[in-house]
C-alpha cells in the first residue's frame, strides 16, 4: 500500500496514434508515461504545511505525433497555475532524439516526431523549469551515447525548454492568487496538544458546535495539528474561534476588554470569548478604591496588562493601572468613596 499526495494519471486511448480498439485498463506505456511527468512535476509542488491538498491531474492525449509525455508536463503545469496550485516554478518537457554514425558525425533532434522517433537512435526526454532539471528519461537503440553528445542534447534541450516556457507563460504567467472558487479550501494551523480536549469538548459538544456554527469540517491530529476544510470563509471563521479558545496569553500582553462582572474584590474581564480574566481592586488605579463600583461598570471596556497566569487553575490575573495609569483620571477627594 502507498499513499500519495500528487498523482499524475496519463491516457493514451488508441485513436491517439490512428488506431482502432477500446480503451481499456491502464498500460505499461501509460503507467511510465504518467510516472515520468508525475516526477517531473512533484519537485516544484508546494510542500504540504504550504498547500495541504491532494492534488491529481489525468492528461487525456487527443493525437500523438511527438512526445505526449512531455505534453502532458506542458499541460499539467498549465492546468495546476490555472488551479491556484503555487508551483514553485513552471515545469516543461522536450524529447531530444538523434541520428548517429560515430562519434564525429552525428545529429541531434530537438522535439522529435513520430518518424524521427522511429527510425531515429535516441529518445532522450528532459523535464525542467528555467533554471534546472527536474527529470529525464533516455531509450536508446544503439550500443551506448557518450557523454558529450548528452551534453549538447542537455544544452539544446534547455534552448528548447525555455522557449516553450516563455510561450506557455502567455497563457498564464503564475499561479492564480486564489484555488478554483468550487474546491473547498484548507487551512492548517497548530494549537498546544494540551488543549484538544479544551476544543473538543465534553462527547464532542464543542466541536460539534463550532462545525454547526461555521460549516466547517475539522480534524485534529494527536500532535495539535488541526486541519478545517470547507467552502467559503468557513474554515476562516472555525479557525478564528479556535485560535481564542487555546489562545496562551502571556505577562506582559496588553490588551482590551468588556467587563463582564463587578465584585467587592475586583472586576471580570473578557479577553476573548472563552476567556476571562480578574482585575484585583489593588490594581485598578494608581489611587486607592475603596468600592469597585465607584469606578467601573459592567459593560466597560478597559485596557488591561496580563501580570500573572496561573497555568494549573486556568485564572489569569489582570491590572488596569499597568495598562493606562490615567484611565481612570485623578481621584476627587470626597467623591464615591475615593481617597487622595
């Protein structure tokens, strides 16, 4: 059993080449011919924390006079830029062939046709972008190629390759900024494996809950990885939720809140929508409150500095005076309980 991420599925039904019969399974020829461009293609593929799709492409050879194989590469690249796949670099094929005698009287072919194929004594197919070679494949009918013919079929390959390049971007000279609008998009993003279950929820209610809300389908992996897929803003919205239920505020974090609760020792604020944190009345203002409603209501917002996290009780300690000492202004002697 293999898994695979990228396929490149190459068909070859007999009219291709002016023949008659019925297509049927996949043959040896098709099988290599696929593999060929499947590699070829596979070294410019984004990696998967990039583009975490499986991706396939099936070439459909309509009439054959030269390579399909290093059409099919044309082709696929074309189609995976035009899908929104980003490819590191476009990727196109040519078939080198040769007519030899010796070693001093020779010729070599660049995009060889059928007869040229035939009758000729090397089928050298290169792959590449711009700037390498990504793959290659070499039948040959006589007892050996020296290398210095490869060489030159090399050199004038890659005269070829780049010429056809520049044509192919013509048509469309990068990847689409975004995947086709009727593929559902995937988006990745890592949360402390501590904290699954935070996102799970007991038998799964809170999970469940977030996919009802979004529309968003979500895996998570044992490590934290979590993988939402869905059309649209989905698996943004189910992303953004979870990123504020396993958000891990630090001391020094300053941020603003609403209060959410008033008490005799202090006030409750709302970080984000699963998390709250306690204002200390010492740490309300840089002036002494005597009673917290003289100064704050729920309802509020307010700065707020973390200055403690207890990671074991899951309490986050806050202080408003930290934040913005002036918040609150200067305290008038006399009035609501507050002391100079």
């Amino acid at each position: 059993k293999k898994e695979l991420r990228f396929m490149h599925h190459y068909n070859f039904p007999p009219y291709s080449g002016g023949e008659t019969g019925r297509a049927g399974f996949t043959n040896r020829r098709e099988v290599g011919h696929g593999a060929l461009a499947e590699k070829a293609l596979a070294m410019v593929l984004p990696p998967l924390t990039e583009f975490p799709y499986t991706i396939r492409v099936v070439s459909e050879s309509m009439a054959s006079n030269g390579s399909t194989s290093q059409a099919s590469i044309c082709a696929s690249t074309l189609a995976l830029m035009d899908g929104g796949v980003p490819i590191k670099a476009p990727v196109a094929g040519i078939a080198m062939g040769l007519i030899y005698e010796n070693d001093n009287d020779y010729k070599i072919l660049t995009d060889i046709q059928g007869p040229e194929d035939h009758h000729g004594d090397m089928d050298f197919k290169v792959a590449g972008t711009r700037e390498g070679v990504t793959a290659i494949q070499l039948d040959v009918k006589v007892d050996g190629v020296p290398i210095k013919i490869l060489g030159e079929a090399m050199r004038q390959g890659k005269v070829a390759r780049v010429k056809i390049l520049d044509e192919m971007e013509k048509a469309i000279s990068a990847p689409r900024k975004e995947i086709a609008p009727n593929a559902p998009k995937i988006l990745i993003m890592k949360i402390n494996p501590n904290k699954i279950g935070l996102v799970i929820g007991g038998g799964g209610k809170t999970i469940k809950e977030i996919k009802e809300n979004t529309g968003a389908e979500i895996t998570i992996e044992d490590d934290g990885t979590v993988y939402l897929t869905g059309r649209a803003d989905a698996p943004q919205k189910a992303k953004v939720i979870i990123e504020e239920m396993t958000h891990e505020f630090m001391v020094g974090d300053m941020l603003r809140g609403e209060v959410v609760k008033v008490a005799e020792f202090g006030a409750f604020v709302r970080l984000n929508a699963s998390t709250d944190g306690m204002v200390h009345i010492s740490e309300l203002a840089p002036f002494r409150v005597e009673r917290v409603s003289d100064i704050i209501k729920e309802g509020m917002e307010v700065p707020v500095k973390v200055i403690k996290v207890d990671a074991e009780r899951g309490k986050i300690s806050l202080s408003i005076r930290e934040a913005d000492k002036n918040f609150f202004g200067q305290p008038k002697p006399g009035a609501g309980g507050l002391k100079p």
